[in-house]
C-alpha cells in the first residue's frame, strides 16, 4: 500500500501550484510613476479617480468609490443609508466575520437566513419570515465568486422598501443573468485584499448605479465632505476610508489581467469538476444554472467521510495539503453561533432594551462548515495537469483510507 505524504511518505506533487498575487514589470512601472509623480494621496492624485472609473466601467457601473479594504467598503455602505443601532440587516451565516461585524459597527443586528446546499449562498425562501418593522437592509453575498439569487432578493426588497447592498468581495467579474455583480442592487462591495483574485495587497471598492448613493459613500469615506464644498466644511460625521495612490496604481494593472485569468478559472473549474467525478466522496458544488459566470475565488467542494474511511474534512484537508494540492476547511462554524457575533449582538439589544432573541440554527450552513472544503482561486490559474493532480491526490487518500 502507498503511505501518504501525512504519514511519512513521498508527495504526490513537488512542484507548487501557481503562485499569488501575480504580477511583472507593468505593476513595477505604476508604481515607479506613482512615485516620481509627487502625488502619492487620492485627492490631488489621478490613481484613485481613474480606479474607480475603470473598476465601475468593467462591472456595468455608474460609479465607484475606492477605500481602503472591502470592509471598510461594506462599512461606509451602511453608514451611507443611515443604518444604526437597532436596525437590523439580513445576510448569511456562511461567510467572513466582517460581513457581520459592519453590521455590529454601526450598532445593527445581523439576522441570519440559512444557506442553500447546492451554492452555499443566503436561501432566500427564508428572508421574509425574519423582516421586522427594524429591518433595513439585506445583505446577500456572492460566496466563493458564485452570485447569490438576486432576482429573487431584489424582489423581496422592492415588496418590503428593503436596500440591497452586495458584498461581491469575492466575486470580481462575476455575472448573473447577463449583469455583473455590484450594482445589480443598491449598493456592491469589493475588497482587493491579498487572496482576492486582483489585489493591491489591500483595498476595496464600493459600485453603484445610483448618484445619490455615490454621492452619500463619497461623502462618508470622505470625512464627511462634500464634493463641490469647501475643504473644511463636513457636512455629516464620518471618518476618513479613502485610498492612496499606490494600490490604486497596482490596481489598474490588476484589472487588466481579470478577463483573461476569470476565462482560464472557469474552464479549470469546469476541467477539475468533471476529473472529481470520479472520486467518491469529493462533490463539486453545482451551483445556479443561472450564474453566467462564477468568479471562482473558491472553488467549493463537500466532502463526504463515507468515502474516506469515515475521517473527518479538517483530517482529508490535511492530508491532500501534504500531498501537495492546496485544499483547505471553509468556514468553521456559522456566524450565527460565532461568540463575537453572539456577544455583540446581545450587548447592542441590552442596550436598547430589547429583548434576548436566539439566532436560528442554520442547519445547512452547519453541515457545510463541517463538511466544507476549498480550493483557492490562483490554483485554478494551473495547467489541466495541475486539475488532474488534485484528483488523483484525492484518489490515493482514498485508497489508504477506505481501501479503495
């Protein structure tokens, strides 16, 4: 029998899957130019401005506002639309903590629908039973680069007088239906952190085709100004979230690679999805046929123990990453239950007087975070040999662990 790499035996791959970020000359020159320009600040700086206009040109856009990282893009969002305490905002619990902890920033509750199992996004079927005379806002985000179902959440907005703000933070580029996430709703959110599939190590960009709601982030991530007033004069209170130019540079250059890099993920994902079909235990997500286009910054997979000797995905995960093939546990447990989440939510309702209320269990998101795996989003940027290599890694676990 062949040992495992996580036993003492040889990897099955030596050599590395593609490396991230990725970058050449071109984001060396922007920011050699950034530099010898004298204006390294987004005010007087021409990086920033034309970001936001590329970035909201690509993704079928009116308008866009640069910050710092996409939480801080969620953040401003809400503060735009005047949520605060009290308020509640519905969203998923399978998703990072800072899709939670804007809402708790700004003194809002977050209420939680499940997921559904075929695209580990918010089941909209359940939104309605959790609208209250405080909701303001839903929150749907596009997991993994797959879009949530915005049809149906954008019809249940329009029938409740609900704002929809994306967080499409992991989902550049992506369509549903023929129109690319980030002003499909309301207001969108995108984060250019490290692991994103175009980064400026850090950074985030807010889309919308509303003037108004532009005009309202603008003023918030602005410390409060206005556009046409004078410097001094702060019209409301905010804080500063604006960007620099030196991710702004990086970020343009970013930007012309996505169309290109998004062709080459999906045609991997669809590649490694048919080359996991023959490996009992591994599923690929199927996802909404209605997705024109994930953005596959995760491309997700339920993990079954029947197929592996009854062992666990965090041990499955351990044992493929020895072997060379860089699959990881999803989310560990839903926001939901999450303690931080628990804590603050329960603090913000003492302080207003409300009453204790339990989140709802969120089954399937629980079985997810259970059974969840991903493989990140630079992987996917591999040869078909790459593809191949996850399978087959897949396939000597497998065999050591249920004899098959």
């Amino acid at each position: 029998m062949t040992t495992l790499a996580i036993d003492g035996g040889t990897p099955l791959r030596q050599r590395p899957y593609p490396s991230w970020p990725q970058w050449d000359k071109r984001e060396e020159d922007a920011l050699l130019a950034t530099l010898r320009s004298g204006n390294w600040w987004a005010p007087p700086g021409e990086q920033v401005k034309a970001l936001e206009q590329e970035f909201a040109a690509y993704h079928q856009a009116r308008y866009g506002v640069a910050v710092p990282n996409g939480s801080a893009a969620l953040e401003v969002c809400l503060r735009a639309a005047g949520v605060d305490w009290g308020d509640e905002v519905i969203t998923t619990p399978y998703t990072f903590i800072a899709t939670a902890n804007t809402c708790l920033l700004v003194g809002a509750i977050p209420r939680f629908v499940d997921i559904l199992p075929d695209t580990w996004n918010m089941n909209p079927a359940q939104i309605e039973a959790l609208i209250s005379p405080r909701t303001k806002a839903i929150m749907p985000v596009h997991l993994g680069g797959e879009p949530a179902d915005m049809d149906a959440i954008l019809d249940i907005a329009g029938r409740h007088g609900l704002l929809v703000i994306e967080d499409a933070c992991q989902a550049h580029g992506a369509i549903w239906q023929g129109r690319k996430v980030g002003a499909i709703g309301d207001m969108g959110c995108f984060s250019f952190q490290a692991s994103k599939n175009i980064t400026g190590g850090e950074g985030g960009m807010i889309l919308t085709n509303s003037e108004e709601w532009a005009e309202k982030c603008w003023s918030v991530h602005n410390v409060g100004r206005q556009r046409q007033g004078a410097w001094y004069q702060h019209i409301k209170l905010a804080s500063n979230y604006r960007l620099s130019e030196w991710p702004a540079a990086v970020l343009r250059v970013q930007l012309s690679r996505l169309e290109e890099q998004s062709q080459k993920r999906a045609e991997n994902a669809a590649y490694l999805a048919e080359a996991l079909a023959e490996v009992e235990g591994l599923d690929p997500i199927p996802g909404d046929p209605r997705v024109t286009r994930n953005a596959y910054h995760l491309f997700k997979i339920r993990y079954d123990p029947a197929g592996f000797g009854g062992r666990t995905a965090r041990e499955f995960a351990e044992a493929i990453r020895a072997e060379g093939i860089p699959i990881s546990i999803g989310y560990p447990e839903p926001l939901s239950r999450h303690r931080v989440v628990a804590e603050r939510t329960a603090f913000i309702r003492e302080k207003l007087g409300l009453p204790a209320e339990p989140q709802p269990d969120c089954p399937v998101c629980a079985e997810v975070c259970a059974r969840g795996l991903w493989l990140a989003q630079n992987a996917l940027l591999g040869t078909r040999q790459d593809m191949d290599d996850v399978a087959r890694a897949a396939l000597k676990i497998r065999s050591a662990w249920a004899g098959h």
